[in-house]
C-alpha cells in the first residue's frame, strides 16, 4: 500500500503539473496567435483598405446579404477601424479578438487544483479506509473504484450545471469515459505484468 501510495501522489502531482503548465501554455499561445493575426489585418487594412473592404463584402453576399446592403453596411463599419478588424477577423478568420481579461495563469492553476482535487480521490481512500480489512480480502480497492466513480458522476454533474445541459447524460458521459480510460490502463498494466513475468510478485 504505501508503494502505492508515494508512486499515485507522485505521478498525480507531476500529472497535475503538466496538466495545468499545458492548458497555461496553450491558452497564451492561442492569444499570441490571435493577436499577430490582428496585427497583420491592421496592416492590410491600413495599405489596403479597399481590398479589405471588399473581401468582406463578398463574405457578407455569401450569406445572402445583397450587394447594395453589404456596401452600405461595410463602409458605415470600415469608418470605425478596431471594430471593423475586430469583425473581420471573426467574418474572415473566425476567431475571436481577446478581450484583455484573459488569465492563462489563473487557467494553468484552476486545471492544476482541479486535477489535483478530483485525481486524489481513489488514493486518499487507501488512507482513509487503512484500517478496513477482512479475512483474506482487503476491500481498499474496491472502495477506491467506488469513490473515483461517484467522483466522476459528480464532476459531470457539475460539468452539467455549468453548461447548463442535462446533468445526469453530463455524469453519465464522463463516468463512462473515465471508467474507460482507467480500464484500459488497468489491463495494459496487466498484460504488462504477464508478458514481463512481474505479475503477482513482491
């Protein structure tokens, strides 16, 4: 057990780690992206206003929009620079311009916590239930399977709410896909232990 233990809260922290760095790197990486984006549409816009105006026009009679209307429309907007690259980049490039409350630090360390939080569960019953054991049998491990399936119900419940879409398809979907994922690397452990002539030793 306690082999199991320092190895899970290892691996979970260093998980966590990685987790959380990743979706802070990726969230700055997206904004950088966007942003040099801006700036080129700035820079076409400002040499080549006509141009710009014109692609967008065609984007708008695209969407049936009639050539007279995107004119009037368009040019009104071209009048007002950030709003009109701001609407570009969402018409031309569909992306969406920052809005400058953006906080990858805060995203890195929500993801973070949050792993941490929700990942600690099947460790901390080997803790929590230590003293439980009966005859020939030690129940710790399937306690540990129990505790991480509510866990995941209650994370797609939650999932659910905050998204506003029905909570028990929500905790129905991640406990299914989590219960997938931890199977899989079960029996890929096992088959491991098997073909490596490890299983069942000390």
């Amino acid at each position: 057990v306690e082999v199991v233990l320092v190895l899970g809260f290892a691996n979970l922290i260093a998980d966590g780690l990685s987790m959380g760095i990743g979706d802070y790197l990726s969230e700055v990486s997206e904004i950088e992206y966007i942003n040099s984006e801006k700036q080129r549409e700035r820079w076409e816009f400002d040499n080549f206003k006509e141009g710009e105006i014109q692609e967008m026009i065609d984007i708008y009679k695209q969407k049936g929009v009639s050539n007279e209307d995107a004119e009037t429309i368009l040019r009104t907007m071209s009048k007002y620079e950030d709003f009109f690259i701001d609407h570009m980049m969402m018409e031309e490039l569909e992306l969406q311009p920052p809005s400058g409350e953006e906080q990858p630090i805060k995203g890195g360390l929500v993801t973070l916590l949050s792993f941490l939080g929700f990942g600690c569960v099947p460790l901390l019953s080997y803790v929590a239930f230590e003293a439980i054991e009966f005859e020939g049998y030690d129940p710790k491990f399937l306690i540990s399977i129990i505790l991480t399936v509510l866990t995941l119900f209650g994370l797609g419940v939650f999932k659910g709410k905050i998204t506003e879409s029905s909570m028990i398809k929500s905790g129905l979907f991640i406990t299914v896909n989590g219960c997938f994922a931890a199977g899989a690397a079960y029996a890929i452990a096992y088959a491991l232990s098997i073909l490596t002539d490890t299983h069942g030793t000390r």
